[in-house]
C-alpha cells in the first residue's frame, strides 16, 4: 500500500469516531432543546452585578431563586447592561443573558438543596462575585 | 547570511535594513521581548489565584487590565511575529530568491509593531482580549479602550502587508526549478495562513471601526439602547479569529514537517497528504466561528451546523499528527532540543486536539463554556503546541543566526521545565473548568479541589517560569560566547542545513 492511501484510510477511521460523536451529541442537544409544556415561567434579569428573578405570580427575588422540586422550570434570560451568562453548574445550566435578547432554557430540580448561581461571561469590576443562590423545596 | 555576533554591524544598520534576514532578525528578536512581558503577566494572574481573596492585586479591575494585555500580547504580539520572523528568514532561502518580494512594504510591516504594541501596553485596557460590547461599548473606560482599537488595527495592518508580500515572494518568485508539489511543507503552511490572514481580518478590522463609532457614541451597531446587536460583533469577531487560530497553529505545524524527517532522518511518510490537509483547513477553517457563541442563544439548526462544521476540521489536525509519527516510525531520531520540543508539542497537540472534539459535542459544550476548561484548553493548544514547537525551532535556527552553538544541558533542562510546567498548569485548568470555575475571575470559592488544583497550576507556572528564565540565559550566554557551530551540519544529522552563505545584506 502506498503511503497516501494508509493515510486516507486512518483518516476514514477518524471521520466514522467524528461522525459517532457527533451523531449522539445532535441527539441528545434534540431532546434537551425541546421545552416541556407544563414548565413555569420565570424571567431572569442580570445586571452589573446582581441577578433578580421574576415568578410567574410577579414576586421578585434578588439573589436568591426559590423553587420546587419535581416542577419544571423555563427561564427567560436577558441583561439590562452588558453581557452576562446566567449558569446554575450542578444542573448544566447555562445560556448568556443578552441585552436585547430573551434567551430561553429549562431545567427540573430533582433534589432539595441550596445551589450556586453564577455569571460565567466577563462583565466587569465584581464578574467574580456575581453569584446567587438556588434554593430547592422539597 | 547575517552571523551577527561573529560579524558584528552597528545596530542601525540592521534597524534601517529591509534584508529579509535583517528583518525577520527584528521580527525574532521582538517576539521574545512581548512572550516574556506576556509571560510576566501571566505569573502574576497565577499568583492572585494561589490563594483565595485578596493577595497580590488589591483590585480586581487590575486583574482584569491584566488578563486583556496579557491575552493582546501573547497572541498578536508573540505568535503572529514569531511566525513572520521565522518565515522572513526562510521563505526566501527555501524558495530560492534573494530577499522578499517588496522589501521596502516588509520592513514597513514590521515597523508597524511597535507603535501597535506601545498603544495595547499604554492603554492598558480592561475589555477582555475579545472586548464584547457592549462591556466594551458602555463600561470600559477611555482612552485605554481605544487606544487598544487603535493597537489592534495597526498590528492588524501589519499582518495583512504581510501576508501580500508572502503570498507574492512564494506564488511570483520562487525558483523554476521548484514546482509547488516539490516547495517544503513551511513554505506551504505560510502561502495557507498568509492567504487566511487575507480573508479574514477583513471582518474583524470593520468591526473595530464600527465598536470605536459606537464608542464616540455616533452609530449603534452593537449597542442594544440604540437598536444595536451585541451578538453581531461577536459573529464579526469569531469569523476573523476561528481561521486566526489556525493562523497561529499551522507555522508550528510546517515548522514540525521541517524538523521531524530531519531529525528522524527519513523522508516526509506523505508529502501529498500534508499538502491537502493544509489546503482543505484553510477553507473549512471559515466554516466553524460561532462555535465560540454556542451559548449566545442559537437555534438548534445553527448550533448543528457549526458542531459539524467544527468537527469537519479535526480530520485535518489528525493527519498531521499520523504523518509526524509516521515519519518518525523507524527512524533513527536524534533528541537533540529541537526535536523534544517539537515531540513535546505533538503529545500536546494531541491532548488539546482530543478536548477540543470533546468541546464540540454540543451538550458537553454548556459544561465547559466560559470556565477554566476553555482557558486550559486554548492555552495548551498555543503554549503546549505552538510555543513548544517555536521555541524546538529557535533553537534549530540559532546557529544560522549567531553561528554558534546553544547550551545542550540548559535547553534539556528549558524543555523538560516547560513540558512539565504546562502540563500542571493547563492540564489542570481542564479539570478546573469542569468544576465550574468560571474564567477571567479575580477570586474563586475555595472548595478543597478548587484550592488545590489552583495552587498546583499556580506551582506549574513558576517552573515554566523558571524554565524562561534558564532559556533567556542560555540564548543571551551562547550568543556571546558559545562554541562556534559546524554551519554545514550543526546538528549531526547528516542533512544539509540552511544556506549561510546568502549575499551580505543591504
């Protein structure tokens, strides 16, 4: 075998592992992505440098968000001022807040438990303490 | 060819020269000022993080200042000159031309880094290297912002008189008797960034315009309270630097096709293969920017989309790394400090390649978006692969340049010093990101993985530090007063080296 067609045929090895990943990577973004329809609205607001959350009933919360478990949750995400990224970590949570823009995203807490919110997108002097607290109800 | 410390010249004689190899020396010598200032920078990040709170930075926004210059140096600064400077002094060599196709527009390009330089460093700006308005637009404040647009747009200036003169000296003057399938794998990786460089800082330089009206306050393009789109300068952005990340990969990547048939002693394993595989990143290359946006908020379809279009580039990257090994196969390798570098660099690559197809797959990407995975990520590609494979190359280069020898015992020490080093650091950073510590933070919640694994990348960047330190001596030292080197073959591979011998400068 010349030295050009071991070389094709290792990177058809490549292409078919790139191929896999890919394939249950686009399926599992498919089912994530879709919303369910009984989830509860809540808007999310950042600003420099404090999160406010809004529930449907039109209570608003600063810094901390409370939910219950077994519910499921949809999150309009925006910015008042500069770019932020709203993340809850131990729920792979995370979508920028665009000034502008509503980003969407859900989630479903399963335990009971308080839980860090952060900003993961820089936005300036105090990025790094922007934080807030999910608290799970049982 | 210019043996600087046998023959010494004034030094205005080589600052006025447009001789290839007298600017090409400027552009070297340059780029290592910037990667030790840069790399200053970067000890003193990993310092404020060894511990929690407030250590060494009393104020975050300094930080922050630094981080951006840090980012801004290291990239346009190192990486980018290091590459022209290398290419200045063997482009024309190896395609058999007495100097650049216009010497006068090379010296200007280079002339045009240091005013670039003196705007990013003065200004001292605190957007972030990316300034994502409108942080960059409303809170970053005057004039260190904009004498950072200003910074950016001369070095982008630069780089595209560049990149026409490289394109020009290898399409328009290359030697008859070098078809293209026959020219080295280094000069093809220049004609394929140079022609990159070309399509796309384009973009990125009428975005600048467009964040400095929106700064004066006249337009609102990417200024939301003016009916702007802050999403459109991040597209704007990423479709200049996703290709302009392979515009600082592959010179490392022709510099390896260079250094790994010499020092294995046998010929390229697939010359066709390497040539292909450098055509095809060019133009996938384009095709996977918004990559870096996944979290802005895209539909599914264009989140598809560019996970496949990301995917689509890997094949390339993995082509090399076969070809590298397979050249090597067998051979008789000599580790001489040019080719542990350049080995270093491959096991890098293929470590930071791998987490990058991780990064791509989509659900894992809102794992590892914006925390220290993506830091580590990105810094073990540029510093794990690039830096490793530059610095295996000045040390292949430094006896066409001073005709002496290196300190083989300092460099195997420099090596082994920055290998392990930037395992520690960027390997661990990784792991960082997976904890969820977000990046670009001036303090942490100190969890005991968290604390720890900090404190070890803290550790892994004084020993590359270190290993800097013994590199500047050893290159600083054995350019005075090393052993002259046997310039037909210093390395004692038995190939023949670079043409010496080339016309005394004008």
């Amino acid at each position: 075998m010349s030295h050009t067609t071991i070389e094709w045929l290792y990177v058809g090895a490549v292409v078919g592992v790139l191929i896999w990943v890919g394939a249950i990577a686009w399926d599992a973004e498919r089912l994530i992505g879709e919303t369910p329809e009984d989830a509860i609205t809540i808007k999310v607001t950042a600003q420099q440098w404090f999160w406010t959350f809004e529930h449907p009933d039109g209570t608003k919360e600063i810094g901390e968000l409370t939910v219950k478990v077994g519910k499921v949750y949809k999150f309009d995400v925006t910015a008042k001022d500069v770019i932020h990224a709203f993340n809850i970590p131990v729920h792979a949570v995370m979508i920028d807040a665009v000034p502008g823009r509503i980003n969407h995203i859900w989630f479903a807490p399963d335990q009971p438990g308080e839980y860090l919110i952060q900003c993961r997108e820089y936005c300036g002097l105090l990025h790094y303490q922007m934080r807030a607290t999910l608290i799970v109800e049982a | 060819m210019v043996i600087e410390v046998r023959k010494p010249r004034p030094l205005w004689e080589i600052l006025f020269s447009t001789h290839h190899t007298d600017v090409g020396l400027l552009y070297i010598i340059t780029s290592f000022v910037f990667i030790f200032l840069g790399g200053a920078m970067a000890l003193i990040l990993r310092a404020e993080l060894f511990l929690p709170g407030e250590t060494l930075i009393s104020d975050p926004s300094v930080f922050n200042q630094i981080f951006t210059v840090h980012g801004t140096t290291m990239l346009f600064l190192w990486v980018v000159p290091f590459t022209a400077g290398v290419a200045n002094y063997l482009v024309p060599i190896m395609i058999k031309y007495k100097d650049m196709a216009y010497p006068k527009l090379n010296s200007v390009a280079f002339w045009m880094i240091p005013p670039g330089a003196a705007l990013v460093w003065l200004g001292f700006a605190d957007t972030g290297w990316t300034a994502y308005p409108p942080y960059s637009i409303l809170s970053a404040p005057g004039p260190a912002a904009d004498m950072w647009i200003f910074g950016l747009k001369i070095l982008g200036l630069s780089s595209i008189l560049g990149s026409i003169n490289f394109v020009v000296t290898i399409l328009k003057c290359k030697h008859p008797d070098i078809p293209a399938m026959k020219m080295p794998l280094f000069v093809w990786s220049i004609l394929v960034i140079s022609f990159m460089t070309l399509g796309a800082l384009p973009t990125f330089t009428a975005a600048l315009i467009m964040l400095y009206t929106d700064r004066l306050g006249v337009s609102g393009f990417f200024n939301p309270a003016m009916g702007g789109d802050p999403i459109a300068y991040q597209h704007l952005f990423w479709f200049t630097f996703h290709p302009e990340v392979y515009i600082f990969l592959l010179p490392a990547v022709g510099m390896a096709y260079e250094l790994v048939p010499k020092f294995s002693r046998k010929p390229i394993f697939s010359y066709v293969s390497g040539v292909i595989a450098l055509v095809l990143l060019m133009v996938i290359s384009f095709g996977s920017w918004a990559h870096h946006m996944l979290a802005t908020g895209m539909s599914f379809t264009e989140k598809t989309v560019f996970m496949v279009g990301t995917l689509a580039a890997v094949p390339m990257s993995a082509m090399h790394v076969f070809n590298w090994l397979a050249t090597a196969w067998g051979g008789r390798i000599r580790f001489s400090a040019p080719m542990m570098f350049v080995f270093g660099g491959i096991a890098l690559f293929f470590a930071s390649g791998a987490g990058g197809v991780l990064n791509t797959a989509l659900p894992l990407d809102f794992i590892t978006h914006d925390t220290y995975w993506v830091v580590g990520h990105f810094h073990l590609m540029l510093m794990g692969t690039v830096t490793l494979i530059f610095f295996g190359f000045t040390y292949y280069l430094f006896p066409l340049i001073t005709g002496r020898m290196y300190n083989k015992m300092l460099a195997s020490v420099h090596f082994w010093m920055t290998f392990i080093g930037s395992i520690m650091v960027f390997i661990t950073q990784h792991i960082l990101g997976l904890f969820a510590m977000p990046r670009r933070v001036w303090d942490y919640i100190p969890t005991p993985e968290v604390l720890v694994m900090n404190q070890i990348a803290t550790i892994g960047a004084f020993i590359l530090g270190i290993g800097m330190a013994v590199f500047l001596y050893n290159m600083l030292k054995s350019s005075a007063s090393g052993k002259p080197a046997k310039m037909e073959d210093p390395f004692e591979i038995g190939e023949q080296y670079y043409d010496h011998r080339r016309r005394e400068p004008h």
